[in-house]
C-alpha cells in the first residue's frame, strides 16, 4: 500500500479493498510483500514503540482478511541497491544491474540514477519522500553497526512475534540485497551465519524467513540449496523467491538479474528447487525480478512477461521433481 506511510497502521478497508481487487482476479490473498518496517525502529529512538504499536495492529487487520504471511526487510536506508535498473543484454532486453566499478561514493547520486530510470515508476523501498532526507537518514544511522541493528531487531521481534502467535501470521525476513555492507551501512541478513544468530533472537517458527535465492546468490560462498534445506526442513522459511542471477566478471563481484532458467543464469535452479521437493515445501513461493522482454516498458526489475515465464518454468520443475520422488 503505496499511499500509507511507513509506520502507519494499514486500514481495515484499504485491506478489504485490495483483497477484493485480488480475489476478484482468481487470486488468493494469504501474503504480504511488504510491510515496511519504521526507520525508527530499526535505528531505536524512542519513538519506536508507537510505531511497534502500529505495526501490531496492522498484523492484526491483515490477519483479518486471511492473511498469513508477511514478508519484511531490516535494511537500512536503501532496501536494495543497483548500479543500473535497465542493463541491455545480448538477446535484446534489459535487467538490473549491480557493478561496484559504477557505485558512487556520493548516495545522493545513486538516489539520483535510480530515480532518473524508473520512469516515472515508484521503486519499492525507494519512496521519494522518505530518501528526500537521505543525509538526516545518515546521520541517524551513524551510531547504529550491526551489533545494535541486531539488537533493535531483537527488540522488534520480542513485540510482534507474540501478536502473530495470537493471530497466525508469520513474519518471513527478507535478506539483505546485495548481501554485503555498501556506505558503511550495517548488513544482518546476508548468509546462513546471520540466518541462524536471527532465528535465536527469538525462537518461534512465527520469525522466520523469506528465502531469496538471487540475494543470497549474489554472494557466491552461499550454497543456498544447502540454506534451503536446513530451513525449510526446521520450518523456518514460509516463503521462497526462486529468481536467478548471472554474475559477471571472473571475481564474482558485478551481476544482472537473468530468465529463471538455470542456463541464464550462475544459480542452478533444478537443485533450489529439488532442495525444496526434498522437504515436501508447502509453504509459498513466487518468481521474481528478471528482464524485460519484447519491448516491455513497465517497473524496472519486475518484467510481466519474464516472471510469468518463471512461473511456467518453476512449475515444470517442480512438476518434475515431485512425480520422480513417487
């Protein structure tokens, strides 16, 4: 919900509202990506609790309307990063794109870029009127390194979990994108170290995880089949985003998002996904991200086209793997 400012208690009939938009398309409406967490919060000023408060009562409205899962992120500043939003590949389409060669020492510059190719588009985790104070965000974040991230999500998590317990709605963290600190900003969720230190923070399988194959693959020491299967197989991962990536340069450093298929991209999806087959996965998963293909001007980083056929390509994967294991 675009129009509802960061913080703010989601509204029963704005929640009503966008389920009957879903479900009047043949759609089930059980998943949430996102609800954005307060700046707040993640920095812990006291003013958090207000907006924790906020966020207890959106969990209950969501859970009103059938849903039972919310996808979230504890990024700060910037809830993902690219060099480039419309990188042109060989066959004729664009991906984004991240190249550490490209990345300005200036944010300002960067906010520039991004908001310069999103024609026009407003980019997820990059509202304008929230980076408008890029240089007071900063400021704020300047005392705060990992350590006291953690423990502000600690903090977080000791005042929600308990609600979605009650109301059984799952929180799934997403990873941080890319999985590396960039600006001196701190990085909590990067790999299956940080996963396990999270999971400790309070142990509930209602803090869990969203497992992102293409943000943890863009550190190329992540075996995420290996991620995969030890959390889903402890029930900690109710939600999957099975997207693909292709690094490129020899270091592993620079990559662009790619088709889902495993010959696109460097991640091998058969074995994502026969990790997932492996463990009777029941919970949810989507494609995600890819190119724009045939002249598809919409979102950058969200092609229709691509993601669709993602879709058709998870499915048969899956299809596959589950009729071979009878």
């Amino acid at each position: 919900m675009y129009d509802v400012p960061v913080g703010e208690i989601w509204p029963k009939d704005q929640i009503a509202r966008l389920k009957r938009e879903v479900v009047d398309a043949g759609l089930g409406f059980e998943v949430i990506e996102s609800v954005n967490i307060h700046d707040d919060i993640k920095i812990g000023l006291p003013t958090r609790d207000q907006y924790i408060e906020n966020y207890q009562q959106t969990i209950k409205n969501l859970s009103e309307y059938g849903v039972k899962v919310i996808c979230y992120n504890f990024m700060p500043v910037f809830d993902w990063l690219r060099t480039n939003l419309s990188y042109p590949l060989a066959d004729g389409s664009n991906a984004m794109a991240y190249q550490p060669k490209m990345l300005t020492d200036d944010p300002n510059e960067l906010i520039r870029q991004i908001m310069d190719g999103s024609k026009g588009f407003e980019m997820p985790g990059w509202e304008p009127s929230r980076l408008a104070h890029v240089q007071q965000l900063f400021a704020a974040y300047r005392n705060v390194d990992a350590e006291k991230l953690l423990a502000n999500l600690k903090y977080f998590l000791e005042a929600i979990i308990p609600t979605c317990e009650q109301y059984g709605v799952r929180m799934a963290m997403h990873p941080d994108d890319p999985p590396f600190p960039l600006f001196g900003l701190p990085r909590i969720y990067k790999n299956r170290e940080d996963m396990l230190r999270i999971e400790q923070l309070y142990e509930s399988p209602y803090n869990g995880f969203t497992i992102c194959t293409g943000s943890l693959g863009e550190n190329p020491k992540n075996n995420v089949p290996a991620i995969i299967r030890e959390f889903v197989g402890k029930d900690r991962a109710p939600f999957i985003h099975a997207r693909n990536i292709r690094f490129m340069n020899a270091e592993k450093t620079a990559f662009h998002e790619s088709a889902h298929l495993s010959a696109d991209g460097s991640l091998d999806m058969y074995e994502i996904m026969k990790a997932l087959a492996d463990n009777d996965y029941e919970g949810y998963i989507r494609p995600d991200h890819g190119r724009n293909i045939w002249g598809e001007s919409g979102r950058p980083g969200y092609g229709l086209y691509d993601r669709a056929l993602g879709a058709a390509y998870l499915n048969g994967l899956w299809e596959a793997l589950t009729k071979n294991k009878k």
